[in-house]
C-alpha cells in the first residue's frame, strides 16, 4: 500500500534541519536512501529551466550546510523502469513553488508514520499536516503539491488547492490556520484549526461531541494536535464540515445518474 504525508507552513525548518529528518525518516522505515539531490536553475538556459542535480549524500549536505541549493529530495529507489520505493522531499518558493515537506513510502500500516512524526513535531515549527492512501508514489506526490489534478475523493475538488498556495498563484493558504484542505485519514492540526467555527461549536467541540475519531495532543514545540479518523467516517465527517464552508478542496457530489438504456 501507498502512504503520503504532506506537511505545510514549513517556512521555519531549514534545509539542513529538514535534510536531517528526511534521513531520520529513512531510518525509521528501515529503508537506505540509494539517490539524492537538489534542484537548481538550468545555466546555459532560461531562468524558467530546472535542472536535477544529483549528488552524494555527502555533496548534498555540503550544499544545502553552505546555502548552494535549498529545494532537495532524497529516494530510496526501486529497480530500474519502477517507481521509487520511498522519497522525502523539501521544498521552497525559490522555483514558483511553496513552503511544504512531502513524504511516500510503500508499507503496511501508517505506524512507522506516527513514530517519525511525533519527534518531528517535537523538534520543529511547522502550521499543518495531512497523511493518506493513494493510488502509487507518484499520484502521492502530486497530490501533497496539489498538482496534475490528483483527487483521492469523489467529494474533492482537484484543482481548489493548486489555487490556494502561496506559491506561483500567490494564494492565501488558509490551510495553514483558518480551513482545513479536507479530513484525511490523518491530520495534524494547531490552536487556529480547532477554534474553526462549525454552526455553534468550535471545530474542537464538534470532534468531541460527535465521536469525529480520536484527538492527541503532540508534545510539540507549538501546539499540534493528531487527529486520526477511520475511513468509515471520512465522507460524512467531510460532507458535513463542506457544507459549512471550512474546507478548501471540498465539493457537493452530484448524484449518479441511473443508466438510460431500455430493459
């Protein structure tokens, strides 16, 4: 199965800390990282042209310590002509893009996820995050960027949140304090989420009166919050806070139309 966790509002890691973790990561799933590298501009070319350069771990880590490249991504690789089996990447505005971490592995369960992100939140500032299944590596990229119109439900919007980043669309990227992008499997929350307002009750309210799954404090270095939901309670849970307008990529379903053909 396929896992990605997207992390937002990342402004505050550096690269060398954020390179740090993604190794850590690595660690955690008991998986090595065969390649790396970092993005630069194309030089004998325009300014809109981006080049992947790969390095040595240890050339990489060289060049993002010295400040010579910031954007990176660090892969454990599969065999040649399949997709790589687990990549952490971070990312900036440097290439028209946006502050964000985004992770895909293939495993068996989301529990080496919770042990890496608890101490990441421990150590490090950042506004929100997602976790979820999807399809492959590659759609699990995609989607923590908003990109290639991924959609992992039938509710959602594919090109709502490729509008709302602050990136090249220069958007305001709610997500980060006062809407959620959607309810995922896993979400990560801070103070800002849960006093969203949900008709009468704070969203914190709503999760505790409705049974909404469960709602962990992170003993974090700001406050965060785990907020774990089964999949059994993703659409109604999305359908009901969609219809009080607090979800970015969230869409009212159009029923499915009976077929048309005579018995």
């Amino acid at each position: 199965m396929t896992f990605g966790f997207a992390i937002y509002g990342t402004q505050e890691i550096t690269p060398s800390s954020a390179l740090n973790e993604g190794i850590r990561f690595f660690e955690t799933i008991k998986s090595d990282i065969n390649a790396q590298g970092y993005y630069a501009f194309r030089r004998d070319r325009s300014q809109e042209d981006i080049d992947f350069i790969e390095k040595s771990l240890d050339e990489l880590k060289y060049a993002l310590d010295k400040g010579e490249a910031k954007d990176f991504r660090i892969y454990h690789e599969g065999l040649k002509g399949t997709p790589w089996e687990a990549a952490f990447g971070y990312s900036t505005k440097t290439f028209g893009g946006f502050f964000h971490i985004n992770i895909q592995y293939n495993g068996d369960s989301l529990e080496d996820l919770f042990l890496f992100l608890e101490r990441f939140f421990e150590n490090n500032a950042a506004s929100y995050a997602i976790g979820y299944k999807c399809a492959d590596v590659y759609d699990a990229y995609h989607y923590a960027i908003g990109e290639n119109m991924v959609k992992l439900f039938p509710w959602e919007n594919a090109m709502a949140f490729n509008k709302e980043v602050d990136g090249r669309f220069q958007g305001q990227a709610r997500f980060n304090s006062t809407k959620l992008r959607l309810v995922y499997p896993v979400n990560v929350i801070n103070p800002s989420h849960l006093d969203i307002m949900i008709g009468e009750s704070t969203l914190c309210e709503a999760i505790q009166k409705n049974e909404w799954g469960i709602l962990k404090k992170i003993n974090s270095v700001n406050e965060k919050w785990f907020w774990i939901v089964q999949d059994n309670q993703l659409e109604s849970i999305n359908n009901e806070l969609g219809m009080h307008g607090v979800l970015i990529s969230w869409k009212k379903c159009s029923p499915r139309r009976g077929s048309n053909r005579l018995p």
